[in-house]
C-alpha cells in the first residue's frame, strides 16, 4: 500500500507536468480538500473554473460540477477522477421533462439550480447556486418563473421573493433526510450552540436554525460569531474547512446520515490517477455548450455585479 506522503508527492508532480488545477468541493473528503488549490461552494468553483488558466483541470466533486467547468472552458481539458460521481437531484430534472413543463407554463423564464445536467442547462435562462438564489430570481424582469428542480432551495427563496416560482418538486436526498426532530435533540444536546442550515434542507428543518446559507457562508458566519459551539446541517464534509478555518471552536453534525455517497467516490488515490492517466475527461460541446453557456454566464455576470 503506497503511503499517503507519496500520493501527495505525486499529485503536486503530476499538477506541476500537466499544468493543472484541482477544484475541489466543500463536501469532499478532508484529505481531498488539503490536496486542492481551491475549495468552495458551487458558486465558487464556478467562478474558479471560469477564471483559471491552467490547461487541465481536476474536478473533485460530481458529474455536474465537471460538466460546468467544460462549459466554461470548451479550449480546457476536464477531468473527473471518478466518472460514476452524480447527483441524485440533477437526475430529478430531465432535459426532455424540463420542455414539456415549459410548455405548460408558457412565456415564464426558466431559472435552473446548478445542481443540474447540461442538457437542462441549455434548456435554461438562468442558473443559480444556493448562495445566489435569491439574487438571482429578484433580477428576473418577469413575475413568475419555473425553479427547480430542488424544491427545499425553491420554498427558500419563495420565502425571499416578491416573485412567484412554480417549483419542479426534485430534492436533495441527503438534506432531505434530516427531521426538525434531530435538530431539536441536537439543541437539547448541545444548548449553548448555534444552528446552520443549508437551504437544500425541508422548510421545517431551516425554521429551526440560527443562519442560513451556503456551504461558503458558514464559515464567515462561524468566524463572527461569539458562539464556541455550532450544529451544522449539511453534507458532514464541511466539518473539515469549518475546523480548519476557526480552531478553537466546536461543531456537531445533526445528523450522522449527512453523508453523500458520490461526493466521498473521490480519494487521494483516483485525483493521483486522473492526473495520470488524464482519465475521465469530461466534454460538453456542440449547441448543448453554447445555449448551457448561455445559462451560467448570466448567473455569473450577475454575480459579478452585485459584488461591486
């Protein structure tokens, strides 16, 4: 068995020979994240991906997250280093349901979470993260709109709207297993601590929390805070930044069921052969890129603007 020291060895060579840049997710294994140049949210590593120049890229996340990186960089090579890493959600929403909910819902502009599959994309006006949502669907100029397919993300923001949604009802299964229950047996565990939430969780789970938001919010939310203790109600690979970046501080899972199989598919040992054996590159061209461009490119303009 090869010791981890020389797995990260041979990642740092690899990047260094293939010109690469390894992304990663906040919900990745810990030692993932420590072998990555950035680490973040959707939003994040899409604004990443957009920008970087390096020739390769290694996404370590799900299929979808590869795919938006090829969409942003039709001249770059992406590469997955486990194919079989998807989305549950993104697989809710179809690309051929998705026309025919258009047609029953003519004329509404189409706002598509980016936990979504390419071809839905190009079906899309807009995409949107879990931390821009809200801005997003506010700077539509119609009054209504489709929003899907993660329906807990869409009760989230019907909430913050003045807008109208029509939800596609897809979830998240891995948020959407935790119950206000557990929340609440956590409070009575640890009473002094604070309760954060993903949006991708049920509306009765998010009514128990202190803060709200993105896997990247928390973190600021943490660093701010005067609470010492947190009970995090998200995929359990936030736990690693969230120590990493405020020590000092503790953190409790609400559940033990906060856990993505496919976001845990990728180790140490599958990004050192994705570098490689520049396996599994993942291409998204031809007329699906153009219009899923399209898409992402206005969520990112978007975002660009409300940060000036």
């Amino acid at each position: 068995m090869i010791a981890r020291g020389e797995i990260i060895a041979r990642i740092a060579r690899l990047k260094k020979e293939r010109q690469a840049i390894i992304l990663a997710h906040n919900y990745q294994r810990g030692e993932v994240q420590e072998v990555a140049d950035y680490v973040g949210d959707s939003l994040g590593l899409s604004r990443e991906a957009a920008a970087t120049r390096a020739r390769v890229i290694v996404f370590c996340g799900v299929y979808f997250m590869a795919e938006s990186a090829s969409i942003l960089n039709p001249e770059k090579i992406v590469l997955l280093p486990v194919r079989e890493a998807g989305c549950p959600l993104a697989d809710m929403l179809g690309a051929q349901q998705l026309r025919e909910w258009k047609r029953a819902y003519p004329g509404r502009p189409v706002v598509t979470y980016i936990n979504s599959s390419a071809e839905v994309k190009a079906e899309s006006d807009i995409c949107c993260t879990s931390g821009n949502a809200v801005s997003v669907v506010d700077s539509l100029e119609s009054d209504e709109a489709l929003f899907g397919p993660d329906m807990n993300l869409g009760a989230y923001v019907q909430e913050r709207t003045r807008k109208k949604l029509i939800i596609w009802q897809g979830y998240c299964a891995t948020h959407a297993w935790v119950t206000s229950g557990e929340i609440i047996e956590a409070r009575r565990q640890h009473p002094d601590a604070k309760v954060i939430a993903h949006p991708e969780c049920t509306p009765e789970v998010v009514r128990h929390a202190d803060h709200i938001s993105s896997t990247s919010g928390m973190s600021p939310y943490v660093h701010e805070s005067e609470a010492r203790e947190f009970i995090i109600v998200t995929e359990g690979g936030i736990l690693h930044r969230l120590k990493k970046e405020n020590p000092g501080k503790r953190f409790y899972l609400a559940s033990r069921r906060l856990l993505c199989p496919n976001m845990k598919m990728t180790t140490l040992e599958s990004v050192a052969m994705a570098l490689e054996r520049m396996e599994h590159q993942i291409v998204v061209g031809g007329e699906i890129r153009g219009r899923a461009a399209r898409a992402l490119e206005r969520m990112l303009g978007l975002s660009v603007r409300s940060k000036t």
